[in-house]
C-alpha cells in the first residue's frame, strides 16, 4: 500500500510515519507538512528511508492536495491546527486549517478514487456533555471554535460516506502524551510542560486547582489504534468514529506528583486561572475500538510517562 499522511512532521504524525515505514504492507509513505506545527527534526530519523517521501505543501491548498493523492491507496488525515486556547484567539485560522484543508482532503482523495481515509478526530466533540465515561454516540454542544472544527470533520465523513461509497474511519483521540511532543510555544500540551519544567528543576504551572481530569493516551497506542484502523478487513468497522484513549482518569496534580516522583524532584506547582474552553472531566469508554478494531492500549500512563522522561531528557534540546 501507498499512504498519504497528512501532518507526518507533528508530534502524532511522525510517530504514525516511523510504525508505516516499518510495516510490511507499506510501500510507500508519503508525508505532506506545510511544518507550520510540525518539525522537521522529527523526521530525520527517517528521511533516507527508502519507503520515505516528503510532500511539502499546505492541506488548504487544494491544487497541492490533489497532487499529493497520486499514486495513493490509502489516506491517514492527521494534520490540524490544534489546541483550545489557539482556536479561541483566531478561530479563522483554526477553521481553515481544519476545516477547509480537511475538506479539501476528503474531496482530493474521492477525485483520486481513493476508498479510504483515517482521520484525527478529538474528544472535544463530546463538549458541555457531562456524561462519563464518554460513549461515541452521547455528545454535547462544543465548547470552542476548536471543538467545532473537529465536530465538522466528522460530519464530512458521514456524508462523503454516504454520497460517493467512500470509507472513513475517525479516532477521537483522548490527550495524548509521548516522545516527539514539543514542550515550546504558546500552545504546548501540559504533559511536555510539566517534563520540560521538571528538567529544568522550575515549578510547573496548572490551569485551575488541579482537579480537572483527562484520561491521558501514551502515543504508541494511538499508533495501533491508526495501524489497525488502516488495515482492517472488518466492513462493520468503517463509517465509524471512536474513542482512543486507555480507559483511565487522572487528575492533572496526580499526573504532576507522578512526573514528580518518576524525576525524583521535590517541586510544588504554581496554580494559574482555569483556561476557557476546557471540559473539567474527560474519560472514555474504549469498549467500541476494542471490539470493531482490535484495539488493545497495552501502555499504562505510568509507563508512558516514564518512557516520555527518559525521551525527554535525553532529547533536552531537540526543539531549541
């Protein structure tokens, strides 16, 4: 198979590129990056690979999209605009990245014959629902010009679906943590925050008092999630959406004492305002994934996080 993944230089992406590269049902992968959050050191590791291309183009250019779709069997949509507070300061922005650019996936690929597309979907769908654990089919009203643009994704893909016989698979990713997760810039995620902050032996810095919750999803099982959702044969598990995540609550001062201990620092955080936009509990229920694709989390958050601080301090300077 010859794949397209869009967003192959972000944190998910170039991750997802290294487990395709080193699939045997993968002939080809072909990155496309416009590296506006994507970097290109994450794919030196692979750059030489001869499984390897890189497309630099941007997905809301839709002349560049159709290009890219030559030669393709198969698309994975991970390229987006991401964070909350980003889509709450320029929700232009973050709509034409994530909306426009997908929809100019979507139809680039259906021009190309293309049957099927795995896309980034999110758990900010579910919104203001304060149902938990959450359950594919229970959403509530988004909470962020963010949260829409993903909810749209998903709304493009049933109709796609339905209107031109193509096939669609959706992971709503539930935050997800590992190595390759840059710590820089305004819109970093907490978990690279608090391990940059800790190695740096400076006090971290939590939204709120430190009861919100998420349940946090170390990268290698969002990559099996991807991997198995590429490949499946089972025609009941397309024209879905589902919950990627392992299944377990943390709270964020639980996942700081625990970065804390595995750094062996005896560092207290500093509390700032809860940000606008943020849900205050998020846990999914992953039983649909584990039936209709065989998805098995098998790294604990424990696990992950150490794995994500021996990443991290070896790769202290890698996004300087």
């Amino acid at each position: 198979m010859n794949i397209l993944l869009t967003g192959g230089a972000g944190f998910i992406g170039s991750n997802l590129t290294k487990a395709l590269l080193n699939n045997d049902r993968v002939q080809l992968v072909r990155v496309m990056d416009n590296f506006c959050t994507g970097y290109r050191q994450n794919l030196q590791d692979v750059s030489a690979h001869p499984k390897f291309e890189l497309f630099e183009a941007d997905i809301t250019d839709f002349a560049a999209c159709e290009k890219a779709m030559i030669g393709i069997d198969l698309v994975s949509h991970q390229a987006a605009l991401g964070s909350v507070p980003r889509s709450i300061e320029d929700p232009i922005r973050s709509n034409n990245t994530n909306v426009t650019g997908t929809l100019n996936i979507f139809t680039a690929a259906k021009n190309a014959g293309i049957k099927r597309i795995v896309y980034a979907a999110s758990s900010s769908t579910y919104g203001d629902s304060a149902s938990l654990p959450k359950i594919e089919d229970i959403i509530g009203k988004p909470l962020s010009p963010y949260a829409i643009t993903k909810y749209v994704m998903e709304l493009y893909a049933d109709v796609f679906a339905k209107t031109y016989g193509m096939e669609f698979i959706g992971l709503r990713y539930f935050n997800v943590f590992g190595p390759h997760q840059s710590p820089k810039g305004a819109y970093a995620a907490v978990i690279p925050l608090f391990m940059d902050a800790v190695l740096n032996h400076i006090a971290p810095t939590i939204n709120g008092d430190g009861s919100y919750s998420r349940d946090f999803t170390f990268i290698d099982n969002v990559v099996q999630a991807n991997t198995h959702a590429l490949f499946t044969e089972n025609s009941s598990a397309v024209n879905q959406v589902y919950n990627i995540a392992f299944g377990e609550s943390t709270t964020l001062l639980q996942l700081f004492h625990t970065i804390r201990e595995i750094a062996d620092v005896s560092l207290e955080p500093h509390f700032a305002p809860f940000r606008k936009g943020d849900i205050p509990h998020s846990l999914a229920n992953i039983d649909k994934a584990k039936t209709l694709l065989n998805y098995n989390p098998t790294v604990s958050v424990r696990d992950g996080l150490k794995l994500s601080f021996d990443w991290y301090k070896i790769h202290r300077s890698f996004y300087q």
